[in-house]
C-alpha cells in the first residue's frame, strides 16, 4: 500500500494512499493536488475521509466526488460538504480493502474524529486530523481542555507501532516550544535535528510513530514530572492533570 503525503496551502498535506489502482484520500482542502497525482499514477478514487469539518480539509471534497464519484465519510456531529456517510466512535468502515476504525477525538473542534486502521502492510496507521501533531497538538477552537487531554489518552493507547499521519508540517515549530517545556530530553534533541535535516531537503516530517511521539511530544507527556514542573514554572496554579494540559496549551498559544 502506497502512503504518499500531499503538500496543500502552505503547510496542509492531504493523505493519498493507493494500491496501484484504487486510492482514498484524507481531509483534502483543496481537490487540485489530488486529481493530478490521480491522473499522474492512473487511480481511480474511491473513498474520502474527513476528520472534521475546517475549510482547510474539506474545501476540496465537492469537487473530488463530482469529478471521481468517490464515497465520502465523515463526522456526523460536523457539517461536512453532503452527501456523505455519518460516522461515530466504534464505527467500522471499509476502503480500499481495509477495515478502518473511527474514534471520536473532540478538542480541536467538537466533533473530531480519527480514521485507525490495526494492519496495514504489517503496521497500524493512524489519520488524526488536527488532534495530534508531531511534538503538538491542535489548539482547541471548539473543546475543553479536558476533552482535548481525553482524546489525546485515547490515541496514546494504541499500539507504539502506529504510523501517525498528522495534516500539518507543524513539527519544527512545535519542537521548538518542546525543547523549551523539556531542554533536557535527549530524544527530543536528536528527533529536532532529524526533522531540521529533513525540512532542509524539502521533505516531510511525517508520518510519525506514536511510540516516538511518547518520548517527545509534552502534549503526551503532561503527566510526566518534568512537563508538570515546567507547566508551573510558568503558571503556579496549574495543580491537576487538566489544569496541566491547559496551561500547557496557553504556553504554547503564547510562545514566540
């Protein structure tokens, strides 16, 4: 199976995978780039999947349906471009031969979702939309923090192997604000200069691995000491797990 990320806007990918013949995409904001590389390798596209319901992951999916007449999903708490399939938490699906599980991830607005799949040439893969980032995560447009932190804990619990396919080239700027929570997590350090390196060759971050993401992310890690003493050196009055994650989200909407 063929994973390809494609850039879109200035910092968007748009999930593209094919078997050689049929392809799904995700959270496509703009239908452009996906009907070229459909043209480019000969797909026929069957399935769209949306995460939620942002401009910017379905601004392309009229066009995409009406030009390649694919089956489109998404949230059914969201107002996603109709006709499309309404899914839930626990949901099943089928596309492209593969069995797709939604989990329900409200925060970053209030009726996310994220498409996982156990087996996917040998390895769980994961489309999280804007939840979760590599070394970050979405803001909370819609969600509380303790929606946000419930989804992450979710999505924490599936297997270390899963692929995580995120749809922002977000990681630098989130690393940078890691490194600032945790200076002395020596897997963060060398994960920042193997994503510079890759940045420097015009390549994607992503997909990332959550086993990974466990060791350098602080949105993950906001239980672990070292995030929680950095949380209350900058607010004091930051004295549970919610209350963490919050104020660790407002450090990094305020980080410069």
């Amino acid at each position: 199976m063929n994973i390809i990320a494609l850039p879109a806007f200035a910092d968007n990918y748009i999930w593209l995978m094919h078997d050689g013949g049929s392809a799904l995409v995700v959270d496509p904001g703009d239908a452009q780039p996906v009907l070229e590389a459909l043209q480019r390798d000969s797909l026929q596209l069957a399935a769209i999947l949306v995460t939620h319901h942002h401009p910017d992951h379905t601004g392309g999916v009229q066009a995409l349906r009406e030009s390649t007449g694919a089956t489109v999903y998404g949230p059914s708490r969201e107002r996603i471009p109709e006709p499309f399939i309404p899914l839930k938490d626990s949901d099943r699906i089928a596309a492209l031969g593969i069995d797709w599980t939604v989990i329900d991830v409200p925060g970053h607005t209030a009726g996310h979702i994220a498409f996982y799949a156990g087996d996917i040439d040998g390895t769980p893969l994961l489309f999280c939309g804007d939840t979760l980032f590599s070394g970050g995560c979405g803001r909370l447009f819609e969600g509380t923090p303790a929606q946000m932190l419930s989804s992450l804990d979710t999505l924490a619990a599936l297997p270390g192997a899963t692929r995580v396919c995120c749809t922002h080239e977000y990681t630098l700027a989130n690393l940078r604000f890691a490194r600032a929570v945790e200076p002395d997590n020596e897997a963060l350090v060398a994960y920042d200069i193997q994503c510079r390196a890759l940045r420097e060759r015009k390549l994607p971050t992503l997909p990332s691995s959550l086993s990974l993401e466990l060791q350098i992310n602080p949105f993950l890690r906001s239980r672990e000491s070292t995030v929680i003493h950095a949380v209350q050196a900058w607010q004091s009055s930051a004295d549970n797990d919610v209350a963490v994650f919050a104020a660790l989200r407002q450090w990094k909407n305020e980080f410069k």
